[in-house]
C-alpha cells in the first residue's frame, strides 16, 4: 500500500528540482524572458504550455520541470496528477508563475493519488516510484495526506473481489479503523439481527451460511458534543435476488459495498481531524444472493421502525437494509445523518459516472454540500425528494413498496428512505456510484471514492475544530 506520507513532506531546504507551472494565456510572456539556450530547448521538446504538457530544462548544474495546466490561476487538484508518471524519481518543488507563493493544498492531492496503485493480485507489478513533494505547510500536509488515505481506502476496498470483500471482510477493516482511533466497536450478526433488524436479515438470509449479514457500529467522541451518524450501505455482492441481473449487470457488483468503504473512510476522515461531534457509524453488511430461503417478490416484511414493507423487486435491496440502519440510527437523536450508497441505476443514467446524485430535507444543508463540493472539485447534484412521486411506492396490501417502477428511480428510492428519516433530523443522502469506468490523471479506473471529500468539508465547517 502507497505511503502518502512520504510523498508529500515538509520543505526544509533540501535539494529538490523545481517544477514551474504555466498556463497557454501566460506561456509567450515568460517564454520571451528566457535565454536562448532555455528557448532552444523548450522549442525542441515542442513546448506551448498546454495542460500536461511537459518540458526539462538543463542549467549548469541540475535540471528542472516546465509544465502546463489549465489555468494558473484557478489549479485543480488534478493539474498536476499527469506529471510523476513521467518524472524520474526524485524530489520536487513546485511554483507557479506569476506568484511568489501558492498553498499547495490545491494540487497536492493529485500528486499524492497519481502513486495508487491496486496491484494485490497481481504476480508481477513494477516497482512503485517515489516522486516526493516539498511544501512549507505542514498543517497543509497532514490534511492532503488524511485524504489521500481516505480516498485511497475506498478505492481499495471497492476494487477488492467479493470473494475478499464479503461482510466478514468490510467488518474487519472497519475494525481497524475502530482499534487505531480506540472508538468503541460492536456487531450484531446472522440469525440475531431476525427480531431487531428484519429487513437486514432478510436481505441476507440467502447467503446466511457462507457470508452472515450483520450490522457494523462504530461509536467515537465526547457524549457532550453533537451527536451525528454516519451510514453506508455494505452489500458486498449484489444477484439481484430473485429478481436476477443480467450477466453484464453483475459484473461490476462486487462495487455495490462503495457506500460502506465511504462512510468508513469518512469515520476515519473525522476521527483523524478530531472533529467536535459524537460520532455513531453504522453499516449494514449482506450478501443479496439466491437460494430457497431467498427473498421473494410480493414477500411483506415488518421494519424496525413497524412500517410494514412490500417486496416489489429483490434488486432493490439497498434502501431495505438502510431502513432498518435509519431506525437504529435515529434512536439516538442525531442532529444530522449522512447516508452513502451504490443505490440506484436510475441516478447513472441522469448523471453518468461522475456526479452523485445528493438528496436533503434541509435546503440550507443541501446548498452547503453543493458549494462544498464546487469548491474542492468533487462535485455533486441535487435532486428533488419530490413528494408527488410517493403514490408510485404505494402498496395494495402493506404501507409500502420497496421500489416504485421504472421511472424517477433515484427519487423513489430517497422517497423510500425518507420514510426512515425523523422529521427534526437533517439528512443527506449520496446515491454514488463509488467507480471510475475510464482513467484520468490520479484517477484510475476501478473504484473511486465520489462525495467523500465534499462531505468531509462540509462537516469540517459545519463542526471546525478549536
């Protein structure tokens, strides 16, 4: 596993190779003040200044780095995410023409994820190399660093096969997470969770012998400070049930487990800041496979909370096993829930692989996670808890149905969880997709951890630490 940590440290004067960025708009006027020499060689090597474009330039005694990203003035984390590959191993310092100084927090993280690698099961991989960043803050680096980590860990546990990431395996690395922070961890597992968690359980009933369903809490803070829950969505491989998929719809469902490695990943995220909230993590771990005890359509199950549910498809399994989540979460009192999840297909169609759909019943939460999201590049859209569509999750024989048809899916699947939802509680729910089906620079394909960082933001300025 990369070590983030020994690729981004402090500047203290060390011998590194400068890497200067620019722009297209700036490069003709920085171009025209260079000596002749430098000029040859940035016109040999056909250097413009076009984003990821990438020129060496030789001096007397070392060499450095030009290179080019969009815009000097507006630096994604991402600028800079194309360069390692393509730098020998060494240690570097970056500026950015026309400024004397630039927090790097805006681009180190790129650099940092440009290192991941997910090569577990490979027999053969090529040795990691280190491309180490210099910066003078220090608070700046442990924060990129704790995302890195962060991203990295959901992008680990979502690219591992099922057949290593059943809900044995997601409840042992949130163990981990639970043993470094000395936060107080339980489990309820298999045939207990029948009376208290029916829904879960009968989720996971068909796979009950090979992979016991169970419900993961993590309890971590002072009891003076406000109490928030954080819930994600542990299906570690998804059938389909009864209502099977299609070959090509259950390939990728060994990623139908994103929603816990985010909600997981964002514990750990908190816990490393010392945010000021009582944190209660909550994770419902099942298998939806198929057998003679499976789940059925048209079966009526009782909720924790009482609402009796009807099962209109076995493939919308997700939102059953948050519902009963939901419950145990609000007995609590919460002031705040966040909820991930692998949720709906219908949330992909309406905003491809990028952009999670986010559901509130609190507009003043709703626009705070939006600008959170803008403002450190992991962007989401809201869409509407539109009341109107609840007639479609109406059931003739019980209160409700799990799944409400083929249209407005992603918004009758937040409707349905919204039923789970006390009313004084604000709520958010990422429907994510938590992969990346193409790479970019830092992003490779394979899981991907999408809304975590908008989250994380938003609570640190919802909850900032003193």
């Amino acid at each position: 596993m990369t070590d983030y940590s020994k690729l981004l440290i402090a500047d203290q004067g060390q011998e590194a190779h400068s890497i200067l960025l620019l722009d297209q708009a700036h490069y003709h006027k920085w171009y025209v003040d260079q000596p002749e020499k430098t000029r040859n060689l940035l016109d040999a090597q056909s250097f413009k200044g076009a984003p990821s474009e990438i020129a060496i330039i030789n001096d007397t005694n070392s060499w450095n780095v030009v290179y080019g990203i969009d815009d000097i003035d507006n630096p994604s984390p991402w600028c800079l995410a194309a360069a390692p590959p393509k730098l020998p191993t060494a240690h570097y310092r970056v500026s950015i023409f026309g400024r004397e100084s630039k927090d790097l927090e805006d681009i180190a993280l790129g650099w940092l994820l440009s290192h991941y690698m997910f090569d577990t099961y490979l027999s053969k991989s090529e040795p990691k190399k280190q491309h180490i960043l210099l910066s003078k803050d220090i608070v700046m680096i442990d924060k990129i660093v704790m995302q890195a980590e962060a991203t990295a860990l959901v992008r680990n546990m979502v690219n591992t096969p099922p057949i290593d990431m059943g809900p044995n395996n997601i409840e042992k690395e949130a163990e981990k997470v639970a043993k470094k922070h000395k936060a107080d961890f339980s489990v309820i597992r298999g045939d207990e969770l029948e009376t208290g968690y029916p829904l879960i359980h009968a989720v996971g009933m068909a796979a009950m012998r090979a992979h016991e369903p169970r419900l993961i809490e993590l309890k971590w803070g002072d009891n003076n400070h406000p109490r928030i829950a954080i819930i994600g969505k542990g299906i570690s491989f998804d059938t389909g049930g009864l209502d099977i998929k299609s070959a090509t719809g259950m390939r990728l469902m060994k990623k139908d487990m994103g929603g816990a490695a985010h909600a997981l990943a964002l514990t750990d995220l908190i816990m490393k800041s010392h945010l000021p909230v009582r944190l209660h993590m909550l994770i419902p771990a099942a298998e939806n496979a198929i057998s003679g005890n499976a789940l059925r359509p048209g079966d009526v199950i009782k909720s924790r909370k009482g609402i009796q549910v009807e099962i209109h498809n076995t493939d919308a399994e997700g939102r059953l096993i948050l519902a009963d989540t939901f419950t145990k979460a609000a007995e609590s009192e919460p002031e705040l829930m966040i909820d991930f999840a692998t949720l709906t297909g219908a949330a992909r169609i309406a905003l491809g692989p990028d952009l999670p759909a986010f559901f509130s019943n609190d507009d003043a939460m709703a626009q705070s996670m939006l600008k959170a999201g803008q403002e450190n590049y992991d962007p989401l859209w809201q869409l509407p808890l539109w009341q109107g569509y609840n007639d479609m999750l109406a059931s003739d024989i019980a209160d409700i149905s799990n799944a409400g048809g083929s249209f407005a899916g992603s918004i009758t699947a937040a409707l349905f969880l919204q039923n789970f939802v006390e009313d004084d509680i604000k709520w958010g729910h990422f429907d994510t997709f938590a992969w990346r089906p193409a790479a970019l620079p830092g992003r490779p394909k394979g899981g991907e951890a999408l809304g975590l960082r908008a989250a994380y933001h938003y609570l640190s300025k919802q909850y900032p630490t003193r």
